[in-house]
C-alpha cells in the first residue's frame, strides 16, 4: 500500500492567468469547433456514458458488432463483451484494402541519417510475413512475446504482427538492463523474443543483442529469439535458439489472415513501476483500448487526413504503444519514427527532422523542451517549423517557463499545445484541452476527455473544494483502462480501487480550479518520475541492497531542473564497509547495471541509520525534505531515534 501523503495539506502557489484561446484559424477546420461543442459533447458522454461509448466503437471495424458496452464489477471491467475484432485489422488492413493503400504509414530516420517509408500496403505485406515468421515457431493466441528493439519500422511491425495473431506484446524499452529484461520475460512467460543487433544513440551502438543474451541466460521461457538485422554490428546467435529475422522472412508466406479476437482477449503487457520493489505488468484488452486511443489521437491531436505526426515517445513506453503506434494508425495517420538522440550530431536535429519530413504535429515530454531551451532557441531558429500545427506534451507537470518558451520557439505562438495527463494504467489520455474548442494555459492539462470523470477527494473520498489540492481519483471505468495485473489481480485491486472508496486511485495529486482545469501536482506515493518516466523507488532500493555492501537504502526524489526529478539515495553500508567516493560511483553504476541508466542516482550519501518511526518505517517525508533542501523542519515526533536525522544534516554539511 502506498504511503499516501496528507492530501488535505497540499498547497499550490501556482498562479497562472495567461490564457491562449484556440486560433480562429485552426478552430475553423478542428473536429471539435467550439467550447460550446465540447461542453454539449462532454455532458452528453457523462450523462447517457454508455450511449455515447456504443456510437464511438462503430469507429472500429468490427468482426461481430458488439450490442454490450460496459459490463462493470467493480473493479472488473468489461467493454463491448460480446463484440469480435481484430485491432492490426484495425490499423492496416482497412487503410490498405481501401482508400490509404498508397498512403504512408511509417516514414523513419535513422540516427545516422538514412530514411525509409512504408507505405499502408507495404506495411500490410511486411506485417502478414512477420506474423508468419511467429507462428512458424509457435506463436498462436496469448502466447506472450517480448519486444526489445530501438525505433525502427520493425519494432512498430512486430507489435502489428503479434496483435494480427492475438499473441500478447511485451514490449521493454530498449534502455532497461538485462535483468530488467529477464524479470519482465519471465513474469510474462514471453514464448519467443524479438530484437536487434543493436540500435544508435548518440553515435554509440545501443548493444540489444548482447544484453538480451545476457538476461536470456536468466531466463528459460524463451525458445525463439528473432534478431532484426540493423546496425550491422556482429553478434552471438546461438545454435537453435536465435535467428535472423530477415533470413526468416525470405521464405515467409505473404498471407495472414487476422485473428478475430474477443473484445476482452489482451492485447499487451506493458511493465510499469510502483510502489513495491516489483513492477507491475499492466494488462490492456483489444476492444476498449482500440476506441480509446482511436477517439482520444483523432480529436486531442485534431487529427486530419494530411497530417505528418511525430511523436517522440519510445515504443517501449506506454506513451510508445498509445500514440506512435495503436492511436495514430487506428486512424490511418502517417507516423513519423526516429531511432536516436534529439542532440545527434547536433542540438537542432529535431528541428531539422520537422521541415525535412513536413511535420505537422508534434508530441514530446517537458523534460525536452527544458534540454531545447538549455540548448538555445537559435538552433531552433535556423529552421522554418512552418509546417507546425499542433503541439502536445506528456508525462510530467510542465513548468510554464517551459511552455512559453514551447508555444513561442517551437510553435510560433500560432499552435495549440495539448497538455495531456494520463498513466500506462489509463491507456489512453484522460485530461487534455481539445485544442479547437479549449482555450490553454501553461501548467494545466485543463478538461477531461469524452466519457471521463475526475475528481479531486481527500482519502476517504470527500470532494475537495475549488482550488483545494487533493488526491486525483476518476469516478466511471472508461474502455482503454487496465485490466488487471498480469497474475496478480488482488494488487490490482489494492492498488488502484481500495485507496478511495469506489473511486479508481490514479496516485497523482491535483486541484480543480474555479473554472474546473485540473492542475497536476505530481505523485502522492513513492513513485518518482525521471524526465517523464516512472520509477518506483523500492525498485532503487532493491537494487541497492543486493549490492555486498549495502545493508539498507532508501530513495527519494529531489526537484532537478531538468529532469523534474533526481534520484538521492540514501545508503548504510555493512560493518567494515569504507563509505569512500569510489563506492558512491560503484553504486550508481550498480544500479544502472540492475535496472537501466535511468534509474542511476544522482546522488548518493552514506548514513550509519535511516531516520524510522516506532514501528519501523523509513520516514521518506524527512529524507525528502532533507534531500531537498538540506534539512529538516517537519515534524519529526515519530521519529525513533533523533540522532539519526542530526546524523544525515551532518553528512549533508561535508
Ligand atoms: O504523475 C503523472 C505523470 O506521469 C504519471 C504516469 O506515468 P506513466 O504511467 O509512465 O505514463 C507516462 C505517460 C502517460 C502520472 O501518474 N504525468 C503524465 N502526464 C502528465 C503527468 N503529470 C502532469 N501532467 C501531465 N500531462
């Protein structure tokens, strides 16, 4: 259970009185014209929910028409039950059987330049082969796959192909360490695994191969790895276990049909950190993940026919799954993909890659547009961005220093910026301006989406008033959430539907201001996010006491400029250990080792104790404090021993 902190005490001292109304010309051609039509819309999806859900699925191409939308046992959802589809059919085939055959799908680059599109036929060729390639070694409905590859096109066809046959995605971001990997291959039971030799990033080569063969030797579910030729790079292939998939595709048929899949059957895993040393492994479901990410890419990206769409999330992240890949294909877009680093060779490669490919709409993280604004608006100057439309923002607070500089560098105070708000366990954006009919503001993501109920309680679930932080709960199941977890539906339960009483627990403060914005606080458990990615920070800890010398840890964030937060670890070391600089490193190098660079400390300070209540818990809230600004002024009544918390300050001092 989280260590949920005082809801009630949150106070902001945000103020935010610029408003950006939608630009007449871009609410003129939007799907959603007017605040007018949104309210109507939004009541309308609120009061008559599961009429308003029914309407939306004919988005989708269905095998058999469900005539059930929401079948609700709290907190066991089920959307459009009796309903048969398949959403790779969804993705590809309907394009490339119909009008979008010769559109693009997929336009890439590649870190060290090289460029390649496919085209919504060419992807429904490659997709079928690639699922016959799975299912020469086995593959059929919910076997599980990993997936632990770059950005690149074949990423984005192994996720269609295991959808075409109902075999489950596992997809790990390329960034996680070998035993990361093996943990999330071997909770998932991942039949076969999909690589590459190794990808680019910052000119280096991005070794996948060589650490999958490391987390392979940790891990026996796995008795097919398929290796995507990219880089070149010489790599090991072990005698019956591994093999080329280009080679495997030589001889593949080129036909596959689309396993038509009940609405509930799951579609992915997607591994995501909470507050146990464990992570969970989210379970998302064919049907009501296919409408949400479809509705929620076509009106919060105001998605049209023409538009070059770029979002920067890695495929391994939910960001990745949501909106590079289901949302935009869903509606047939074209995707722009990008394999490496935004400051390769240069600090204005992003901008480069927006006129080159005529980017129109681009969706990117707060803790990129810091990095831009560090690296000086006259790279960005250089360029025209003129085919900019619509920008949008994910995972973390953003600060409005960062947004004005977006909204006046990047979109030429002529675009929208979508601030979107929502979780791997929501699946799809929950909380975002519709930007033809709402007018911004930095710093709010603003109004819920279609169907969607926030509100802001205190613990036990009593409203909180107009400008009063509180904890950020949603009222109504909505079709893209999270099942379940994988193996694990008690901690589903516990975690998401028991925090507040009849509410889903999203673990993210906010308030409700007077015009009903919501403004996003960042999280109320012991959950950290690194540059807009998510870590638990008992997963540090673990790592840190598997480590000889340590005999506890514990972890908390500190606000950092550029990542929003840093990781300070907080380390006791066995008898006879010396606490010397060498270790600190050794430390941050064991952890990156463990889990992946984006776990490493920032910081590292030994401790002879950890401050602990009477019952024995690490008081995280002095650590942070402590962490934050060099002391400690809170209460400390509980605390066990005060000559632990004059311990850490003394530290500090050195
Ligand atoms: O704390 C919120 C923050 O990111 C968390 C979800 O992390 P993850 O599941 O990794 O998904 C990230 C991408 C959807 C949330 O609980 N978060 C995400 N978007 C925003 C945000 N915080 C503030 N504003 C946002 N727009």
């Amino acid at each position: 259970m989280p260590e949920v902190q005082q809801a009630q005490s949150f106070t902001s001292s945000l103020r935010e009185d610029r408003s950006f109304p939608p630009p007449a010309e871009f609410a003129a051609r939007a799907h959603i014209r007017s605040r007018a039509e949104y309210d109507a819309m939004y009541r309308r999806s609120i009061e008559d929910n599961e009429g308003f859900w029914r309407e939306q699925a004919r988005e989708l191409d269905w095998f058999t028409e469900p005539t059930q939308v929401l079948e609700w046992n709290d907190p066991v959802a089920k959307w459009f039950g009796d309903g048969r589809l398949n959403l790779c059919h969804n993705a590809v085939d309907r394009h490339a059987l119909g009008s979008r055959a010769g559109k693009m799908a997929l336009l890439w680059e590649g870190e060290p330049g090289e460029v390649r599109s496919l085209t919504y036929l060419e992807l429904y060729a490659e997709v079928q082969r690639v699922a016959n390639v799975l299912k020469r070694y086995g593959v059929r409905k919910g076997d599980r796959v990993a997936i632990y590859m770059g950005v690149c096109p074949e990423a984005v066809i192994a996720v269609l192909a295991c959808a075409r046959l109902g075999a489950v995605h596992n997809v790990v971001f390329g960034g996680f360490a070998a035993q990361a990997l093996a943990d999330r291959m071997n909770d998932a039971q991942c039949k076969v695994l999909i690589t590459q030799d190794s990808s680019f990033r910052r000119g280096q080569d991005v070794l996948l191969k060589a650490i999958a063969d490391e987390a392979l030797t940790r891990c026996t579910c796995v008795e097919t790895v398929l290796v995507h030729r990219r880089s070149g790079h010489d790599v090991h292939m072990q005698e019956g276990r591994d093999r080329w998939l280009q080679d495997e595709l030589k001889s593949a048929e080129a036909q596959c049909a689309a396993e038509p899949m009940e609405s509930e059957d799951p579609l992915f895993i997607l591994y995501t950190s909470g507050t146990t040393g464990k992570p969970k492994g989210l379970v998302h479901t064919t049907a009501g993940y296919g409408v949400g990410t479809l509705l929620t890419t076509k009106y919060i990206f105001d998605l049209h026919e023409e538009d070059v769409y770029w979002c920067t999330a890695d495929v391994g992240w939910i960001t990745g799954h949501s909106y590079v890949i289901y949302g935009p294909l869903l509606n047939g877009a074209t995707v722009f993909l990008y394999e490496g680093a935004p400051n390769w060779p240069d600090v204005d490669r992003f901008w480069q890659m927006v006129d080159r490919h005529k980017v129109s709409i681009f969706y990117t993280a707060p803790t990129a547009i810091r990095a831009f604004m560090k690296w000086g608006a006259d790279a960005v100057r250089k360029h025209t961005l003129s085919t900019l439309r619509l920008l949008g923002t994910v995972g973390e607070p953003i600060n409005p220093e960062a947004w004005m500089w977006y909204h006046r560098e990047i979109g030429h105070e002529r675009c929208p910026i979508v601030d979107t708000w929502w979780q791997t366990e929501t699946g799809s954006i929950m909380i975002a301006p519709l930007p033809g009919a709402v007018s911004t503001k930095p710093g709010t993501a603003t109004l819920p989406f279609f169907g969607v109920e926030p509100a802001i309680v205190t613990k036990s679930g009593e409203p909180v008033p107009a400008g009063h932080g509180g904890l950020l709960v949603i009222r109504k199941p909505w079709p893209a959430m999270a099942r379940t977890i994988f193996g694990d539906p008690e901690r589903y339960k516990q975690a998401y539907w028991s925090e507040v009483p009849g509410c889903y627990f999203t673990g993210d403060g906010a308030r409700q201001d007077e015009h009903g914005e919501f403004w996003l606080m960042g999280r109320v458990d012991d959950v950290l996010n690194v540059s807009g990615h998510r870590l638990g920070t008992m997963e540090i800890e673990s790592a840190l006491v598997a480590h000889r010398a340590v005999t506890e840890a514990a972890v908390v964030g500190r606000p950092d400029e550029m990542k929003g937060e840093g990781i300070i670890a907080f380390v006791s070391l066995g008898d006879h250990v010396e606490p010397t600089p060498g270790l600190k490193d050794e430390l941050k190098k064991h952890v990156a080792k463990e889990i992946g660079a984006l776990a490493r400390p920032d910081d590292i300070r030994f401790t002879p104790a950890l401050p602990k209540t009477r019952s024995g818990k690490i008081m995280r809230r002095l650590l942070r404090e402590l962490a934050a600004t060099g002391e400690v002024k809170g209460d400390t009544t509980t605390l066990e021993d005060f000559s632990v918390v004059a311990g850490l300050k003394e530290k500090d001092e050195e």
